[in-house]
C-alpha cells in the first residue's frame, strides 16, 4: 500500500504560515483569518498534484514534480 505524498501540502502551507508569523504582531489578526488563505494554497497543492499525476502516472514523480512547482511559484 502506498502513502500519499505530503511534502507538496506542507510547502504550499509554509509561505502562508510565514507572512502570519512574521506579521502577527504589527496587525490583528486572528487564527480563523488563515483560513481561506490555506485553503486557497492547498487547493493549488492538490490541483498541481493531480494534473501531474494524470501527466506523468508516477505519484512520486508527481509529488515531486508538485513541490518544485510550489517551490517556484512562492520563491
């Protein structure tokens, strides 16, 4: 039985968990504001996941492929 990848999920939470902590103390806001933001970049997590597992039929390869994407688009 394989185990879904979840490095793609983690790297796509990390920049929003940053800017949170970064700025938690300049401006108000509560843990419920992180919401829609880590939803919104899991959901690009899982949309890159499954159109390179459907390109590349490889879930390793995919959730690699996945985290360089991620990797990319926040550096």
């Amino acid at each position: 039985m394989s185990r879904a990848p979840l490095h793609p999920f983690l790297f796509a939470c990390a920049p929003v968990l940053i800017l949170f902590a970064h700025n938690a103390r300049r401006i108000a806001l509560g843990p419920g504001e992180l919401l829609l933001p880590l939803a919104l970049v899991l959901a690009l997590a899982l949309a890159a996941l499954l159109l390179l597992r459907l390109l590349l039929r490889d879930s390793s390869r995919a959730a690699l492929g996945a985290t360089l994407t991620l990797l990319l688009f926040f550096g």
